[in-house]
C-alpha cells in the first residue's frame, strides 16, 4: 500500500489532463467564483509578492499574477504533469518572466524565511500528509503582516444541503470522473480525502494554534467549501497592524 504522498503524486499525475473540467463539476461550477471572492478578501496591491502551493494547473497563481502585476509570483506543485500544464497556461497569459513554476514539495519550502507577501494554497491542503507543517512552512516564508491563505473544499453544516451534498460527493461525483477523466478510484479517494478533513471552525482554530493573527474564516456556497486567512505577526507593530485587511 503505498503512503498517502505518493498515492496523492499517482492520482494528480494521472489527472492532469481532465483536471479543470473535474474542477467545475467537483465545485458546481464555483471555484471560480470562490477565487474571485478570495482575491478580493485578499486586496493583493502592486508589485506584491506570492507562492502559490499546490498551485495544479496554475488559476489562482494566474490571478496572483494579475494583481500583482509586475512582482515575482512562484507555483509550487509535486506534478510535474499538472506543472506542464500550467506552464502552457502561463505563456498563453504571456507571464512567464513573473512566474516561475517549480517541482516541489509544500511541506519543506525551498525558500528562505520571510520570503512572500503571501502564501496561497487552493485545493490543496486536505491532500498533504501534515497539514499544520504545510501551515508553518507557509507561515514561515510570508513576511511579518504577510498573509496565509487557504481556500478549499469543507463540510456543508445545514440540512437538507449537507445530505444532498454527500449524496453526491461520495455517490456521484466518482460516477462522473469515471465517464468523463476515465478514473474511478481517484475521484473516490477524493470525498474520502475529506472525511478526516477539518471542517472550517476547525481550521480556523489550527490557524490561531500555530500563530496565525487576526484569522478570518468565510464558508462559501452552504459550506461546501471555506476561506482562511490569517496574517504572520508584524513583529515590529504587534498583530494588530494587519487589522485593517
């Protein structure tokens, strides 16, 4: 059996190039919405500077890109097949001086402390071994007052959506990944990845936990997916320097 790392490498690497229309089906057609919401929340000004880990196909590092306009943005994914596809995405944007996209692995970050602005993470944090060590690397890397930013996919709380949901997350949702990307059992394993998942309270709290300030938690579409946010401690001015974010 293999351990969850490689077995997450298998099914991303094979995937790749069904992922963005699983994306729409996998969200209801909202993960694009959820990003824009995001960017906004976010209020990246220019020249700023972003790692965007397990950044798959490379949207959101995109998005980073644009806001950004003219600072360095780096994606970071464990695929290189996903990473290939990104990079043809990239050069169509005509981003590829901004955007370097790099091989590797978001629990041990290439990158000295205090390197970014701000450290994303879209889609990504429930499939990583150690998702606190995700966190710290991320927290490590941004700047002090620099943001942390998480947005994935969480735990309807309400009925009768939250049924419905899981009806088809478990039921449906590997039915179609079979028709339509011709993998079953990855997009079983994907539901399954969310079981032992925390819901968005949860990951709120782990946020505090390793130090995060000034956390900020926005459940998004009846809760089937959320956004974090949480700012490093400006050392010089105290925490409650980000409080205007």
């Amino acid at each position: 059996m293999k351990n969850k790392e490689q077995f997450v490498h298998s099914v991303f690497e094979s995937i790749a190039p069904k992922y963005d229309l699983m994306n729409d089906i996998l969200s209801f057609r909202r993960h694009k919405a959820w990003r824009s919401f995001t960017m906004k929340k976010m209020k990246v000004p220019a020249g700023a500077t972003a790692i965007d880990l397990c950044c798959g196909t490379c949207d959101w590092t995109l998005s980073l890109a644009k806001a950004s306009g003219t600072g360095p943005i780096v994606g970071l994914d464990f695929s290189q097949h996903m990473l290939d596809y990104g990079a043809e995405k990239v050069k169509a944007a005509g981003r590829n001086e901004q955007i370097t996209l790099v091989q590797g692995n978001a629990m041990s970050l290439p990158y000295d402390d205090h390197s970014f602005d701000y450290a994303t993470i879209g889609f990504g944090l429930r499939n990583v071994p150690d998702l606190e060590q995700v966190l710290r690397e991320m927290q490590r890397v941004v700047k002090p007052g620099g943001q942390v930013v998480c947005l994935e996919l969480s735990k309807p709380t309400w009925q009768p959506f939250k049924s419905i949901y899981y009806f088809y997350f478990q039921r449906l949702l590997p039915l179609m990944g079979k028709l339509i990307a011709k993998r079953y059992e990855q997009y079983k394993w994907l539901p399954e990845s969310l079981v032992s998942f925390p819901d968005h309270q949860q990951l709120a709290g782990i946020f505090r936990q390793i130090g995060l300030t000034n956390v900020q938690a926005y459940p998004l579409t009846g809760g089937i997916a959320a956004l974090h946010i949480g700012f490093k401690e400006n050392i010089k001015q105290g925490p409650e320097a980000s409080q205007h974010a």
